[in-house]
C-alpha cells in the first residue's frame, strides 16, 4: 500500500534518485530490478505493450522491494488515465508532452483528491487497501504523498519550464530529449549540441524555481555523472530491454571473438 513517501521525500530534500524505464510488461523483470536498488521505475504505457488492467502486478512487483516506487507514464495527460494509475496504486504519474502551466495544473489537479485536487475518490481500490475504514488516511498518504512528474517535449515547453516546475503537485520536469531533437530541428540527435543546450539551459531554470529536472537515458556511469553535474536530480537509467540485451551482447560477443567466429 502506498504509505512511504520516501521518493517525494528525497526529491524535495534535494537527494537525487536513480530509476529506469520499464517497458517489457514482464512483472518478476520489474521485482528483479525493484530488488536490484533502484530508487523507481517508470512503467511505460506510452511505448511499453502494457494493458491499463494490469498496471497493479508491478506496483506489487516495485513493492516487494519496499525501497523502489512505482510510477506510471500514461500516453496523455488525461484525469481518467491518471485516475487508473493512481487507484491501481502507483506513487506518481508521468505525463508526456506538457506544453505550458495550464497542461501542468491540469496534472496536478488530477493526481490530488480535494481540497487540493479534483481526483476521482473510491476507497475501494489497490490504492486505498480495498476497504472504507481509513479513508481520511488514505486521503493524507495520497495527496502527501504522490509524484507528479511532467515530460517537456516541445520549444513551448522549454521556454515554461521554470513555470511549469513552480506549479504546486508538479514535482519533476522532466526533458525528452529524443522528441525535443525532433522539435528543434534535430530529430534522432539528443546529443546535439544544441539539443544539450536547450535542454541544461532548462534545467537551470527548474532549479532556479526550487524543481527537480529529469531528462537523457544514460547507458553508463559517465553518463549520470554527466547529468548530475548539469544539476539533474532524477536519474533515468537506461531501459529494461536495453538492460538485459547489453549485458547478453557484452557476454556473447566476447564468447564469439574467443571462438573465433
């Protein structure tokens, strides 16, 4: 159940955290790498093959870990969506390609119940332990506790960052740098140097708000170090597929090359 707030606690005391993406749909791969010490683990209905009915197999799967949160990327920043991430017990939502202070308000409103929010209320969900009878903790766990992290994927977005990062309930901004490749005239190249630009040149501004800035998908330790010398302070560490099909690569083309085939 979600009752520690140990990954919001962390973002707002300024501690960065490391996570990654998920997108095989493959709950015992999320426990192995829940287990392994991640901080979270972005489960990706954008781009994974997930079913929206089966979100709360890796929230248990995150959970066995008692250390790792799960969050969920819904496809669009709709309450609904939110809704059902939330209710099948994820600690936060992330929302793709929030263009303005408008987009994030409406983000946060939907990951709150009120007076902070508008959220849809049952209690009788993953979420709230099945059962009416703590409601008003279920409600003090929820709103205290949830992350709310917005993805910038576009120049408008870029230039509300700082914005974006000062709405209350928005806790990351985070920077897509493949699609904001795209937009600014790059596409495929996150590591143009006019992508990186834009992109440090944004975190500075999240920081400067008092936000935390996410952004890239390092594949190698220089490659944290990297962001957090840009001042980012979520860390998403590579992908799960590209996790398991690096390290069998490494292996076999090493057992190839001894082999001389």
């Amino acid at each position: 159940m979600f009752d520690d707030h140990r990954l919001r606690n962390r973002i707002h005391a300024g501690i960065p955290v490391l996570g990654t993406w998920n997108t095989m749909a493959a709950p015992l791969a999320t426990e192995a790498m829940a287990r392994g010490g991640f901080d979270f683990q972005v489960v990706d209905l954008e781009h994974g093959p997930f079913v929206l009915d089966r979100v709360h197999e890796h929230v248990s799967a995150c959970e066995a870990s008692t250390a790792c949160a799960p969050l969920v990327r819904v496809p669009a920043n709709a309450d609904w969506m939110v809704l059902q991430a939330l209710d099948q017990g994820a600690h936060g939502v992330v929302v793709p390609h929030v263009p303005d202070v408008g987009a994030a308000r409406e983000l946060a409103s939907s990951l709150r119940y009120h007076p902070e929010g508008g959220r849809g209320f049952t209690p009788f969900s993953k979420a709230g332990g099945f059962t009416n009878r703590d409601v008003a903790g279920h409600v003090e766990r929820s709103n205290s506790g949830v992350v709310g992290v917005a993805i910038v994927e576009s120049s408008e977005g870029l230039e509300s960052a700082g914005e974006i990062a000062a709405v209350d309930g928005i806790d990351v901004v985070y920077f897509g740098a493949y699609d904001l490749s795209q937009d600014l005239g790059h596409p495929g190249q996150p590591m143009h140097p006019a992508v990186v630009e834009a992109i440090a040149d944004g975190v500075q501004r999240v920081r400067a708000a008092g936000g935390c800035a996410g952004g890239f998908v390092p594949q190698d330790r220089e490659g944290i170090a990297w962001l957090l010398e840009m001042g980012m302070g979520f860390i998403t560490y590579e992908v799960d597929a590209s996790i398991l099909h690096h390290h069998v690569a490494d292996v076999s083309d090493w057992f190839a090359g001894e082999l001389g085939r």
